[in-house]
C-alpha cells in the first residue's frame, strides 16, 4: 500500500522534469530577427506663413518628441521646401516638384557638466549653430521673379496629355473664352530628419499669394504732446477704400434727393477689384518701430523674426497715437498697408523712415497758494506742491515793494515746499514768487506762483 502511494509522485516528478528540460531545449532555440527600433521625429505642425512686401516668413515649433510620442526627439534638422503652382502639390510629389529653400540643424543634447568641487559655477559650454528641440522658429524667403514661376505638376501634365485631341479638330460654333484659371500661389512645408536621415512626414502645405497689394504709404509725420507721440501719414496711392467717387462724365439719377445745380454731386459705387482674388475691403495699415539698436548685435541666422508692428491691429484711419512719451530719446517708424489677397493677409512694402526725437517743451503748473510769515530778521515761504513727475524743484524771486522786478534768490532749485530768507533787511518790505522748473534740457520754467508780501522785522 506505502508502495503504491509513493508511485504516482515519482512520476509527477518524472514529467515535470521533462517539462523543464523542453523549456530549456526551446529556449536555446533561434527564431527569426527582430526589426530594429526606427525612431523618426514628428511631423511639423502649425505652420504660419506670413508675407511681408517680397519677405514670407514662415513660423513653426520645431519637434520635441518622435512619432510613436518618445521623448527626446530623435532630430538631427528641420528642412523647409517650396514650390509655385495653382494648387499645392499632392503628398507623394511633395519632393519631386518642391525646391530645398531652408535648412535648420536641431542642436544635440548636451551631457550635464559637472559642478566644481569648490562649489563655483561650471563653466559655460559653448553652444553649436542651429536650434533647440521645442523652439519656436522662423525662416525667410525673399520672393524673386524666379520663385514667381509655376511649375506644372505631374498630375496637371498627365490631364492635358490625356486631353489633346487625336487629330486638329475644325472650329464649330461661336468660339468661347476657357474658364479662368486659378492664380498660382507659393506652397510651402517642412519636414525633419532624425540624425540618421529618416525623415518625418510632411506638414500640411501652406500657401501665399503671390499677387501685390497697396503701394507704400507717405513718409510718417510724428509729432508729440506733453503725454502722447502722434504718427500721421499719406495713404497709398493705390489703397483700396469700400467705395469710390465715380467721374464727372457719369451723372446721377435726379429725383426727390437730387443735389442742388451749386453743388458738386458725389455719387459712391462699389470699387472695382483689381482682380477676381481681391476683396472690397478697404486698405488699413500697420506701423512699426525701426529705431536701430543702441548696441549693434551680430545676426543670428537661425533666430529669424518677423517684424512686428506696434500696432495691436491694423488701423483704417491713417493716424496711430502712442500713450506716453520719451523725451529725448529718438525713435524710428515705417507704415505698411494692409490688404486682403485670396483671403490671405498681405503686408504691403514700407513707407520712407521718419526718425523723429520727442522735446520737452512743456513746462510744469504755476506753484499755488504761496505765504509768507515774518519772523526776527528773517521771512519764511511756504507753498503746494506740484505734481508733475519730471519736476526738478522750485526757484524763489523776490524783490522790493512794489516788486515790480522779481529777481532769483536760490541759485538752484530747491526740491521742498518752503524756503527761510535771511538775507532780509529789518524794515524793508519784500514782493515773493516761486516758479516750478522741470528736469528737460534746457529746463522748462512754469508761470510764476501767487504774489506774497511781507515787512522783514528786527
């Protein structure tokens, strides 16, 4: 009985025994290669394109993950491609037709450095050309007559082939113009690379339209208040308004509204497009402040930025009043026009340069509510304060009844509301004023204050 019991286990053990060592077997066992892991960046998103006269900036984040969502990317550089053509081209003839217009390279990740033992800072490790993973990104193409010219894409080529007759067919009926065809337009996108070549999909195509709008504007006018620096300047020549005066040959309809025979009739009717892609809105502007740096600094290639007006939205009006001013300080502006292309926002070329440097002419208030309180050989003043923020003090006159002459007692100004006079004559009555200066150069002297007249004593 003990024999038979023991039985079953050595045989359970037996076939566990045997389960291992064909686990082990399969386990030395080759199968098949696994595919290497390829890590390629994500594709470029958010590109926005921005014309600016015969400049199109072209804004975008560079890529700070992979495709599969891993961080750090794995990116070696950022290409933009461009191409001129009546419609953006399809995805697999991207590189085919489009032209290599940018490259940037995307730094590498640089190992930490050490701090020193003694605790002071690490040095500081010079950076490589390009850009980092994540920035924000600009680059710029200057449009020539050359990028102007459409290319003919593969597919368009393919339906006109299919589409010429087999043999010259003769006229039949009245001869009809054929339909209009679309404008071509610059066609952008961007694509990165990891730093093994393989190459991300491409963004979305973007596009400017290559049709001009306004011509400059006026050389800006600047002048300035004691608060405020005012910009005016001249339309554009051509600048496109919601309606128009029509010519004197055309007449108006008479009727119960009709304009008398002194009069000159203005007759408004809807501007005529310069093409079927403009719109009917009116031409508004934009200015910018060019003042050159005080410190020159030398261009980076790779950190291009599109200008960007001080206008928070284009104006209608062709006047832009700036809140606050710097006297002394000169500053530098262009206006550009604004219009509306194919639905696309074109900022035309810039008006001539004004350089204009704000004065301070404006002097401060008359001080108010001056007395004066004799006292033993000696006269005290007291007055308001004034409340201007470049004051630089006050001045005190003074002179003999009837006071008819007030000369400067104080040869600088003094920054407190009273002055003590002892240089005063027992007996001899003296005729006070203040005047408040401010910190211009030269300095602006306000109106004199309220007249205060006291007798010195003994």
């Amino acid at each position: 009985m003990a024999a038979a019991s023991r039985r079953p286990r050595s045989l359970r053990a037996a076939g566990l025994v045997f389960v291992l060592l064909a686990m082990a077997a399969g386990c030395g066992k080759k199968g098949p290669p696994l595919a290497p892991l390829v890590r390629v960046p994500a594709v470029v998103t958010s590109v926005t394109p921005q014309r600016i006269g015969n400049d199109v900036y072209l804004s975008f984040k560079v890529p700070e993950t992979n495709a599969d969502g891993q961080k750090p990317a794995d990116i070696g550089a950022v290409e933009v491609y461009a191409v001129t053509s009546e419609k953006a081209p399809a995805t697999e003839q991207q590189r085919e037709v489009a032209t290599l217009i940018a490259t940037l390279p995307v730094r590498p990740i640089l190992p930490e450095v050490p701090v020193p033992a003694n605790g002071s800072p690490p040095p500081p490790v010079p950076l490589p050309p390009g850009v980092d993973r994540g920035a924000a990104v600009a680059v710029k193409e200057a449009l020539t007559p050359e990028t102007r010219v459409a290319v003919e894409l593969p597919v368009d080529r393919l339906i006109a082939k299919l589409a010429e007759p087999a043999e010259p067919q003769e006229p039949f009926g009245p001869l009809v113009a054929p339909p209009p065809t679309a404008l071509p337009r610059r066609h952008y996108f961007v694509m990165s690379k990891s730093s093994r070549g393989r190459e991300s999909v491409p963004s979305t195509p973007v596009a400017v339209p290559l049709e001009a709008g306004s011509s400059a504007p006026g050389a800006p006018v600047v002048t300035n208040s004691a608060t405020d620096v005012t910009i005016t300047w001249t339309p554009s020549p051509d600048a496109r308004t919601s309606t128009f005066l029509l010519p004197p040959s055309v007449k108006p309809t008479v009727g119960a509204n009709a304009t008398p025979s002194n009069a000159t009739p203005k007759v408004l009717a809807p501007l005529i497009a310069k093409s079927l892609g403009f719109n009917t809105q009116a031409t508004t502007y934009h200015v910018y402040d060019v003042t050159p740096p005080q410190t020159p600094v030398e261009p980076d290639p790779y950190a291009i930025k599109a200008p960007l007006p001080i206008t928070p939205a284009a104006v209608a009006a062709t006047e832009f009043v700036i809140k606050g001013v710097t006297f002394g300080t000169d500053r530098c502006f262009e206006v550009r026009p604004v219009d509306q292309v194919f639905g696309s926002t074109v900022i035309g070329p810039p008006s001539p340069r004004t350089c204009f440097t704000p004065k301070d002419t404006y002097p401060p208030a008359a001080p108010r509510s001056l007395a004066a309180i004799a006292g033993a050989a000696v006269i005290n003043l007291i007055w308001d304060a004034n409340s201007e923020s470049d004051l630089a003090g006050y001045i005190v006159l003074r002179g003999e009844a009837p006071g008819d002459t007030l000369q400067p007692i104080t040869k600088e100004p003094v920054t407190v509301t009273s002055y003590r006079d002892e240089s005063v004559r027992p007996g001899t009555r003296y005729v006070y004023a203040v005047v408040a200066v401010d910190r211009a150069t030269p300095p602006n002297t306000s109106p004199q204050s309220n007249r205060a007249e006291e007798t010195a004593r003994q």
